[in-house]
C-alpha cells in the first residue's frame, strides 16, 4: 500500500483501515437437541410438552418487545413481506431525528433454526429443524457504536445476531478525541489526522466483545432474567469486512485512475493473484470456487474477486474514496497461532481460524494484509490525467506576453508532418537549424523571394513549436532540440498516424 501512495501522493489526502460492516451472532448453549432435552428434563417437564413450554416463553419475547416500544414511544412494525429492513430504519431515524436510543422495532416470520418433535419407536424426541417463527430487529442508534440493528428469534434457542458499522463507531471515537473528519454515508471523505485516526481505529479489535455484545443480549432477551439466568452467550462473527480507504483531493484526480484500476484488477488479476493476496496457495488439494466478477452499478463500478465464501472487492466511494475490501465468512481457510492437538500432544502452533470472537484480531491482520497487498500490485497502472492533460495542452493556444500562437492538430496533415519532420533522427546528436527542416516542409526551390518566404514560415513553426514546450534554444547556436516534453507527444501524435488510426479504420472497414 506505501508504494501505490507513493506514486499518487500528489492527489491523495490520506489513507484509513477499519472494519466496515461486522456481523456477530449469539448461541445459547441449547443449540443441539441433547442440550435441550436436558434442558426440559430441568424444569420438571416432559418431551411432548415441549410445544406448549415453548410457545408460552416465546410470547414472552414478543411482548417485551411491544412494551419495549410503547416505554420508549416508538414503532413496532410488522413486516408481510421481503423489505430492506435498514432503509426503513434508517429513514425512520432521519424522520424522527433519532440520535440516541431506540430507532423502531421490526417484525417479520422468517426460517430459523430451531427443534420439532419426532415421533418413533420408544419416547418421542427432539430433532433440529428449520422452521418459521417470528424475528424481532431491534434497530439502535447507540451512544458508542451509531446506527446498529439486535436481531433475535422468537422461538427456542433464541438465537441473536447483532450487525454494526466500524465506521460509525469510528467517526463517535475521533468526536471524542477532536479529530476534524468529513463523512459521506460509511465512508470518510477526509480525516484531518489519519495517522492518530489509524491507531483509534486498530483499537476496535481490543474491546471486550462478550461483555459488549451480552449487553445488548440483555436488551433484548428478558428470560436472561428468568428461565435462562445463569446462562451466556457464545459470541462469534459471521461475517467481518475490513476497508483500506484511500482518500483523494476531488473526484477528478480518482476519475482516470480509477478506470484503468478496475480494467487491471478484472483483466490481469488471476485466481493465483487473488490466493496469494489472500495469503494462500494454489495447489492441488485446493477443492473450491475461485473467480472475479466486474459489475457495472450506479454510481461507478466495481470488481470482485472471491475465494470460497471469502473474497476481495475494490470500487469507489462517493467518486473520491478509492475502497478495498476484505470480506471474511469462511474464517478456517486461514491459520491463526494457538494451542491445538497434533499427533494426540497439545503444542502451540498455527492452526485453522475459527469464528470466536477472541480472533477478532486475527480477522484485522489477515484482512489489512490481504488489503495492502492488493494494493501494492496496482502500482503497475498509471494515472492517465496528466497525459491526458498534455494533449488538452497541445491542441490549445498559448499567449505569452499577450501574443497568441495557436495549438496543434494531431489529425491535421500540416501539424504531423512538421513533427516528422522535427524529429528525424539526424537531429539527435547536434540539434536542427531552420534550413535542416525547411526541405521536409515545402517544395525546394531555386527563387530567392520564395526561398525567404519559406525560411520564414519555418522560423514561425520553430516559434510556435518553442511555445508550446516541444523544443529548445541550444544556447550560443541557432540550433534547436527537441525536449523531453516533446519527445513524448510528437512520438505519440506520430504513432497515432501512423499505426493506430489506419488500424482503426481498416478494422472498421471489415
């Protein structure tokens, strides 16, 4: 990542890393149908009551949740239909002009996973079983974390998914310590300190998650109080992305990178490319899906890479944020260093990453390395702005000392064959004076009146050339040199003529 900002520096403000979307969830220690048998047996009942048991502490839940938003004098919603829950939230919050606390509560049936009884040879027994039931979004705007939503399952085992922003924790972190930032949506546009913005938000992986995240267990579950006291719940991510945002100045210095960015990264990016990004290899016991995807979307575009169920993305944020992004939801392809079994003795060593909460850390290294790495291998592609700003240059007209010298034309015959002429190649070594040119440039001829109008015609192409940059006084001499500036656009607007467009035309002509 240092050496792509390197190159851009000119047009970049910054850079910052954090997480983006995170989502967490919760089991309970009833997730198996021998746990929750067992569970049964406790409260002194019998198998074939467990509908009547469930149903009657499932309408618990519900009820909370309807007195939740009554106390707090906000919606509760039920959903009939497939909806994108958090534009409703979200436009409920900017409505209300919610800032803190309870946003609305949305309920929708939707499948979970749960137990049914099965019925055969001996006493009836649990099984698991995907089914419908109600789930409850309760959605927050919270003091620490911003905009967040708590799901839970109304039916046994009362399974809670919580899904935050990193960034919006981010931007409520650097508030508090005065750091200047501009933010767009989940991005920031501008930070006015990202190296202090960059050590805040490392920090993120280091809170206490079990205890943060059983709060807002608590909020949502009253059984914790009663039927379930004394039970906790196992926390672990279901999915994390991580960010490198590389902020530039304005729109336009990202715009003609940005293009040949995407061509790079779908074009030249092979599935080798995409594993060791992401810190594997490719060999033959690899079993999985590797591929890229590019899709065109408003407002821009972006390309996808994907390794399994984890991937890589790059696109842009707002047409000035250059994102690349890591998307973990299959953490065991990765190794993280901890105590294991191996040959029947526990050692510590490098074993597949599971999804605990307590390898958050491990989530970051991977995916800031994966991220760094992509990047590294896009300093290949050049900006093309400047160039491109050469050419509008050329075909413009100058006006030093309030004189005008008009510009040049690649596609005019006149133009090309000066710039033919200029840089033959026996100029190289001493330069060129006007009566070296002026035989490339007109008919020769033995009048001495049209021999002086053509030896000033040439010293006024020489002038307008100078103007423009393309060549230079060879100091003490009446000789002329191209100059690096020229070299490069007479040798393309020559290239053009020559090669390029015939070949275009040719081709549309078949």
């Amino acid at each position: 990542m240092e050496r792509f900002v390197a190159k851009h520096q000119a047009h970049i403000t910054g850079t910052i890393s954090c997480f983006d979307r995170i989502l967490f969830k919760g089991h309970l220690p009833l997730g198996w149908p021998d746990a929750m048998e067992g569970f049964i047996s406790r409260q002194g009942l019998r198998i074939k009551d467990f509908g009547r048991f469930v149903s009657r502490h499932s309408e618990q839940i519900k009820q909370h949740a309807r007195a939740m938003a009554e106390q707090a004098q906000r919606p509760y919603i039920h959903l009939d239909g497939p909806v994108r829950k958090e534009n409703i939230a979200q436009s409920i919050a900017q409505r209300d002009r919610i800032t803190e606390g309870l946003v609305c509560i949305l309920a929708a049936v939707e499948a979970c996973h749960s137990f049914k009884l099965a019925y055969g040879k001996g006493k009836p027994r649990l099984v698991s079983a995907r089914r419908k039931c109600l789930c409850l979004y309760f959605y927050f705007v919270d003091r620490e974390f911003g905009f967040l939503h708590v799901r839970i399952t109304s039916w046994f085992p009362f399974m809670i998914q919580v899904c935050l922003n990193g960034h919006d924790w981010l931007a409520r972190k650097l508030d508090r310590h005065g750091i200047g930032y501009r933010k767009v949506d989940n991005a920031f546009v501008a930070i006015d300190d990202s190296r202090r913005a960059q050590r805040l938000a490392d920090g993120f992986v280091r809170k206490n998650w079990p205890r943060v995240l059983s709060a807002f267990a608590r909020r949502v579950n009253p059984l914790l109080r009663s039927l379930l006291r004394g039970m906790d719940y196992y926390w672990i991510t279901q999915q994390a992305e991580y960010a490198t945002d590389v902020m530039f100045k304005s729109p336009a210095a990202l715009a003609g990178l940005y293009d040949r960015l995407l061509k790079h990264a779908t074009t030249c990016f092979s599935a080798e490319d995409v594993m060791t990004f992401l810190g594997r290899k490719l060999n033959g016991h690899f079993a999985g899906d590797l591929g890229n995807d590019c899709r065109r979307r408003w407002p821009g575009a972006r390309v996808r890479h994907r390794m399994k169920e984890n991937g890589m993305k790059m696109y842009d944020k707002h047409g000035c944020v250059l994102r690349v992004e890591t998307t973990i939801n299959r953490p065991s392809e990765f190794k993280v260093r901890r105590w294991g079994m191996r040959r029947g003795k526990r050692v510590m060593g490098w074993f597949p990453m599971a999804k605990g909460v307590a390898n958050l850390y491990r989530y970051l290294e991977v995916s800031r390395t994966a991220n760094r790495r992509y990047l590294d291998a896009l300093t290949v592609v050049s900006d093309p702005t400047p160039a491109h700003q050469q050419i509008h240059a050329l075909a413009r007209p100058v006006r030093p000392e309030g004189r005008s010298y008009r510009g040049f034309n690649p596609a005019l015959q006149d133009d090309v064959r000066l710039f033919a002429a200029v840089m033959r190649g026996e100029h190289l070594l001493s330069g060129f004076a006007n009566r070296d040119i002026r035989p490339h440039l007109f008919t020769p001829t033995r009048i001495p009146a049209e021999s002086r109008r053509q030896a000033a015609r040439t010293s006024r192409l020489l002038k307008r050339l100078h103007m423009h940059g393309l060549i230079a006084k060879i100091q003490r001499s009446r000789r002329w040199r191209v100059t690096h500036k020229g070299h490069a656009l007479m040798t393309m607007v020559l290239m053009l003529h020559d090669q390029h467009y015939p070949q275009a035309l040719i081709g549309q002509a078949a």
